[in-house]
C-alpha cells in the first residue's frame, strides 16, 4: 500500500494505529527448509522454520519458530488470521525473472517451423522474420490487445513463482510504438501487485525504414524516443542489441552514451552471436548488466569482474536457439555475479518458465544448486538494481515468498521442467496459488 505525503494527516494517523495493533501481516511457519540466498547461511535446514512480515510487507523475522516463540510466545492465538501453514514445505525467495521481452503482439510458430528443419537466427532473419515480423504486428495491434495478451504470459510467470520482473519494449521501433508498448507495460504494473521494472530497448533492431540510413535511427532514438520517455517516467534502464547485423560497437556506444547522459540505467544485450567488444564497453560505463554472453570473449568476462557488472545468463535462450551455453562457471571463477534469466520473447525463446533456467544452470552451466538458485532470486535482484529490497530472505526485505510443493530446496532444481510453486506472497500478501 504506498503511502502518499499529500494525504491527510488524519488518514496517515488511523494507518499508524493500524500499524501498532497488527504487528504481522503474515507469519508463514512450518517450514521446512528456506533458501534464505544470504551470503553467510543461503539455506536454513531442519525443519520447523518460519518468516514474519510486518505490515509495511516487509520481512521482520525468518528462522527457526523455537526463537520467533522466544519473543512472540502467543503467536498462534494473538495473530491466527497472520498465519499461514507452509505444511513442512520449502520456501524461495520470490523469483526474480531479469531479461524478458513478453510484451509483443503475435507469436511466430511460422518461424519456429523453419528453425526446426535447420534455419539459424541470422537466416530466418533475412527471410523477413526474426525481431521485424514481431513489429509489423506489434505496431498494428491496439494497446489493450497488447495488454491482453502480456497479461495471459505474466499470469504464466506468476504461477511459476515470479514476483519481480523485467520487461523490455523493442517491438515497436518508432517513437509512438515504442511509447505504446512502455505504456502497455505501465498498465500491468496497475494491473499486477509484483515488481515490474520496464527497459526502453528502441535499439533492438533498425526498422526498414532506416536500413540504410543508421545515423537516422540512431537520432531518433536519442534526441525524440530517450527524452520523451524520460519526461513520461516510461522506462527505468536502456537496452541495446549489440551484434552484427543490428548495432555495431560504435553504434552501441552512441546509444548508451546518450541513455546514460538521461539518467537511465543501462542494460546490453552483447556477445550472443559474436563478441564485438561491446561487453567491455558496458562494463566500462558501469551497466546493470551483460546480458547472452554465448560467445564472450576473456576481455570481456575479465571486465565484467573488475566493474562488478552482473552476467545475465539465457540459458533456455541456448536450448531454444541451439547456441551455446555462456561459460557460466567461468564466469563465477573470475569472481562475477551470474543471473539466470528466460529471455522470454516469439523468436529466440518462446519459454518464461524460469525455474528451468535454474535447472538447467545445475546441469548444464556446472553452477551449484544454491548458485542456480540465487541465479533466479539474488543475483537477478542484483541486475535490476533491486537486491536492497528483492531476492532474499532476510529482515528488512519485501516479503516476496514462494512456498514450493518441496520438502528440500534442492528438489524443484533437481526434479527438471516441473512447477513445484505452491504459492505465492508479495510483499507479505498471498497472491497466487497453484
Ligand atoms: O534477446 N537478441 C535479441 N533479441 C531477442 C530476440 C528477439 C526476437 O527474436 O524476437 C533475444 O534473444
Ligand atoms: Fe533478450
């Protein structure tokens, strides 16, 4: 519930009452493991655990009941209608989906038949679909046609255990397309109670209107797109398609050099076909994050580490668009933060089940389970500049919780492609259940 400064003072005082006589909006107790993604202690084991959450939606307590009861010793009759029985079952942190494109028009199975006899990226591409079919149709449909249907795939992503999101626009590539579909992102912001955090990816491809004309585009995007939407409050982070084919490092560095000036956060998609140095360029203007990195280079991992910038890992993006896998482990060597995200999007990865990324992180990327894990929790937080409030288990955190059909943490891991969320809570709430 955001509290707003111009409200009356007599409101504010009955919401300050309020806040003294229910002390928890949720205690979630008999659980049996957490995965709690602390640095110090990322699992709490043995049973008969539980998490508090006050009435800001916050995280006041998490771990064993036997002490919760040590300050709270009548709980279970003085807050009943807080409580909510796990039935011994493991709890995540809510997952934190950081790298999806779900809100386009149409889905593209035509493509999809042409990449299951063998076509690439780059071919399908060139045949007229890829990025540029998803906009002729995205910048036809009307806006609630847009929300429809983002709104059937975000639902998808809840019930998976999602409760923090990113999505990009990009599907639009002019001005009032690209407007339309921040704004498509602004109404499932109203219209769900989890964290959506929107990126303005304009440079997502050149239109072909501006095949030949780049400098054109580019312009564009930086002297109208950039500050319209920065006046309009649309997008918080910048992205760009850094690739052969789509934006060159010179390109890529103009984009980000204007987004940057504009006080947007920036975020690069980079390396996912061929390492054009674009990485490094990122790391150096301090990004969020890299995101694909299939084909990074030594350099580039290697500034990664140095600038503490996170690798946003697509692994279902790999397995989908038969790329390989990003050296993920590699990576984790040289000491930087590795987030696993779906990519969700009509071409490369029509997938937003989140939880895979995971597994497929503990099976293929050779990470950890715990590293799988804050993969989809922690470490995403971190790459949307979220993991003062998201991603963690711990006091002073939003209560985001998933409590999954799991006695172990380990087991929605190891038990492959099966949604284990049993429910979901947002900031202390219950908002779903499967
Ligand atoms: O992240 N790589 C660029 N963009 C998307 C694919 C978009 C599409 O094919 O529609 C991606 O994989
Ligand atoms: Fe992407």
């Amino acid at each position: 519930m955001h509290v707003n400064s111009t409200e009356p003072s007599q409101q504010r005082l009955s919401r300050t009452n309020c806040r003294k006589i229910l002390a928890y909006s949720l205690i979630l107790e008999n659980i049996s493991e957490i995965f709690t993604a602390r640095k110090d202690t990322p699992v709490l084991k043995g049973g008969a655990l539980c998490i508090a959450a006050g009435p800001d939606g916050k995280i006041s307590f998490a771990g064993k009941t036997s002490d919760f009861l040590k300050a709270e010793p009548d709980f279970r009759s003085k807050y009943a209608e807080a409580i909510f029985d796990a039935g011994n079952r493991a709890v995540y942190p809510g997952l934190v989906d950081s790298h999806t494109h779900l809100v386009f028009a149409a889905t593209r199975e035509d493509e999809f038949a042409m990449k299951s006899r063998g076509a690439t990226y780059e071919e399908i591409a060139a045949a007229g679909g890829g990025i540029i079919n998803s906009t002729r149709k995205t910048k036809s449909a009307p806006l609630e046609e847009i929300v429809r249907q983002a709104s059937k795939r975000l639902e998808q992503l809840i019930s998976y255990g999602v409760t923090t999101v990113e999505i990009k626009s990009g599907y639009g590539l002019d001005t009032e397309s690209e407007l339309k579909l921040l704004t498509a992102i602004k109404e499932l912001k109203k219209l769900y109670p989890i964290e959506i955090v929107p990126t303005f990816l304009g440079a997502h491809a050149y239109p072909p209107e501006f095949k030949n004309d780049h400098e054109g585009y580019i312009s564009l995007i930086n002297n109208e797109m950039l500050p319209e939407i920065k006046s309009r409050g649309l997008a918080e982070f910048a992205d760009v398609f850094c690739e052969e084919g789509y934006f060159s490092l010179k390109e890529t560095e103009k984009l980000m050099t204007a987004a940057k000036d504009m006080g947007f956060r920036l975020k690069l998609h980079a390396d996912e076909f061929n390492p054009l140095g674009g990485t490094e360029l990122a790391a150096e203007m301090g990004a969020a994050s890299v995101d694909h990195l299939e084909a990074v280079s030594e350099a580039g991992m290697k500034k990664l580490a140095e600038n503490g910038v996170v690798a946003g890992v697509l692994p279902i993006t790999s397995l989908f668009s038969r790329l390989p896998f990003a050296p993920a482990a590699k990576m984790r060597d040289l000491g930087v933060t590795v987030a696993l995200a779906t990519d969700m999007n009509p071409g490369s990865c029509m997938c937003g089940f989140l939880p895979l990324a995971a597994s497929i992180g503990a099976t293929q990327l050779r990470l950890s389970i715990e590293e799988a894990v804050a993969g989809i929790t922690i470490n995403g937080a971190k790459s949307l500049k979220r993991d003062d409030r998201k991603g963690s288990v711990e006091p002073g955190k939003d209560a985001d919780l998933v409590v999954m059909d799991a006695e172990t943490v380990s087991y929605p891991v190891y038990h492959f492609a099966h949604n284990h969320c049993k429910n979901v809570f947002a900031k202390g709430r219950l908002i779903h259940s499967n």
